[in-house]
C-alpha cells in the first residue's frame, strides 16, 4: 500500500503535490488532514498545511453485464476539503496565551534570540508577559521603542485567539517600573519648567499608558494644567502653567 505526507502552503496544494507523486486521483486515494495551514501574523509563526494521503487497496470487481453508462456526479475540490477540513479550535484565552507565547518567540528568533524565555501572569483580563533573555536590550529598544512595539502585537495576537477582549502588557527586566519612575522624575522637571518660564511645555510622542503615568503623577499640583494633542502615534503630553 503506498503512502506519503506532503507538505504546502494550503491544503489543497498538499493534496495536488502527493497526488502527482503517488500518480493517482483523488477518488483512488485516502486523505488525512494533519495540519491545516497557519498564515502567523506579519510573516512570524507561518506553518505549512500538512496532509496524509494513502492509496485504496483495490478489490477486483466480478464481471457483469454490460449496463447503461451512467455519470457519477463528482464532488469539487472545495467541497472534498470541506468534508476532511477539521473545525477551527474554539478561541480560549489559553490558547490565546500560548499563541502569543509562540508569535514572540517567532519574532526573537528572526532577531537572532535564541535564548528568551517567557512566562506570565494573569489577573482577570490583564495579562502580563514577562521576557527573559541575555539580549534583553534587544528586546526592549531605545526608551522602550521595541518593547512598545512588540506589545502592539501581542495585544492583536491575544485577541485574535481569545474568548474575550484581553490587555497584554510585556515587561522585561522590569522596564516598566524603571520607566514609570523616570516618567514620574521627568513630569515633576517639565511642570517646574512650565512654571518657572511661564510658558507651555511639550513632551515628545509617548504611548497612552506612558501619557497617563505623567497626567497621575502631576494631578496633585494645582498650579498647572495637562493635556494631550495630536494623533497617535505622534499625540504627545502638554503642561501649561494656570495663570
């Protein structure tokens, strides 16, 4: 009995290239579905379809009478894929997790980290990610560009394998409690500025959750005002002393 797995971008690819090998038609063979494929997103955590396809053992058939030739009606290809094509898996939000898990380290990969490794922590919707690496530099960028970048991703990711809405967060080194105190230094300088110049002070684009760490930390003063303007991701931080 022959036999073959095949490999393809998509299902139906897989099916034509083992059918080509094995020289067989689709009504003489078997087929198993073992992976359907996976785009990833943006290119990171792409997987091939995969099948099984296996040739019928064939019986001989007892001569008859010749009968009127009548056509069998054959199914298309869409409809034979629908029949072997397994359901999607329900979205959870571990699986969401994981999914997650396997598209960050796709990207660490194509960056030449070997070595992250990640856990996480979950409270409610919060999902937090940690990220360990001996190139965690790499991972977190100029004043955190890369890690904000990265935690863009995530966020798509989780929600598009997850049961419900999730907020992803991605630390590493614990950056964000480093760069929260820092924020917190550089609003207490800027709002002195302000009013030591009389004059508007304007911050450099930061993402809303950085935004919102100096917006709380200036709200105790009653001698200025804060505010954001533009769009993202170039909206930035306004303080502007009250006069």
């Amino acid at each position: 009995m022959k036999q073959i797995t095949q490999t393809g971008t998509t299902v139906e690819n897989a099916i034509s290239e083992a059918l080509k090998k094995l020289q067989a038609t689709r009504e003489e063979v078997n087929i198993r579905i073992i992976q359907q494929e996976k785009k990833g997103f943006f290119g990171f955590g792409a997987k091939p379809a995969e099948v099984e396809v296996e040739v019928k053992e064939m019986e001989a058939a007892p001569v008859e009478a010749a009968a009127p030739e009548t056509q069998t009606p054959v199914a298309e290809p869409e409809e034979i894929l629908e029949e072997l094509a397994e359901e999607a898996p329900t979205p959870t939000n571990e699986r969401a997790i994981q999914e997650t898990k396997d598209y960050l380290l796709a990207i660490a990969k194509g960056m030449t980290i070997e070595d992250l490794t990640i856990t996480h922590s979950q409270k409610g919707k919060q999902v937090r990610f940690y990220l360990e690496s001996e190139k965690v530099a790499m991972l977190i960028g100029k004043r955190g560009n890369t890690l904000n970048s990265l935690q863009q991703l995530a966020q798509l990711v989780a929600n598009k394998y997850s049961n419900q809405f999730m907020m992803v967060e991605l630390d590493a080194e614990n950056y964000r409690e480093r760069r929260q105190e820092t924020l917190e230094q550089l609003a207490d300088r800027m709002a002195d500025k302000a009013i030591r110049t009389g004059g508007r002070v304007q911050f450099e684009p930061m993402p809303s959750y950085e935004r919102k760490v100096i917006h709380q930390a200036l709200s105790r003063r009653t001698d200025i005002d804060t505010y954001s303007e533009g769009k993202d991701p170039n909206r930035y931080l306004v303080i502007e002393p009250l006069r």
